[in-house]
C-alpha cells in the first residue's frame, strides 16, 4: 500500500485494505506496464504554423529588440519600447 494511502486519517482500516487491493489491481491490469510507449508525429496545424510565420516575418519571435517588460521580440527598438508603455 502507498504511503499517500495510510496518512489518510480518519478512514476505516478495511476501507483502506479495499483500497490497496483495488490500487495493486489496477496496477496488474494497465496493459501498457512495462511497455515502451513511442509517441505518434502529431499532424501540423496550417492555421498556427502560418500565424507563427507571420510573427517571424513581423520580427515577433527573434526579433534583435525585446520589449524590458514582457519579452516581446521586435525588429526596431522603436516597437520594443512602446510595447508596454501604455501600460
């Protein structure tokens, strides 16, 4: 039985007995226990992939200038320092 399970305070000592027999149980019963698990290529998102090539083109992400507050990346420092300064 888990630790986690016996500091459990003010249950019956048969309810956690149950609980353990349930918790080994499922542990015998995961089909993929022991088995090294390959993760399959997820399918490309057009829409986020386009958007993520905009920002770059704009100079958003790795852009030479980041804005001191949030990190925005710009191409000028012009953009960098006005990011934030309306706040």
């Amino acid at each position: 039985m888990s630790r986690g399970l016996m500091d459990v305070k003010g249950l019956h000592p048969r309810t956690l007995a149950r609980a353990g027999i349930q918790m080994k149980k499922a542990d015998k019963d995961d089909p993929h226990k022991g088995k090294l698990l390959i993760p399959r290529e997820e399918e490309q998102h057009i829409k986020y992939q386009r958007l993520l090539e905009h920002a770059r083109r704009e100079g958003r992400i790795d852009g030479p200038f980041s804005c001191s507050t949030c990190g925005s990346r710009y191409l000028s420092k012009d953009q960098a320092d006005r990011c934030c300064h309306e706040l």
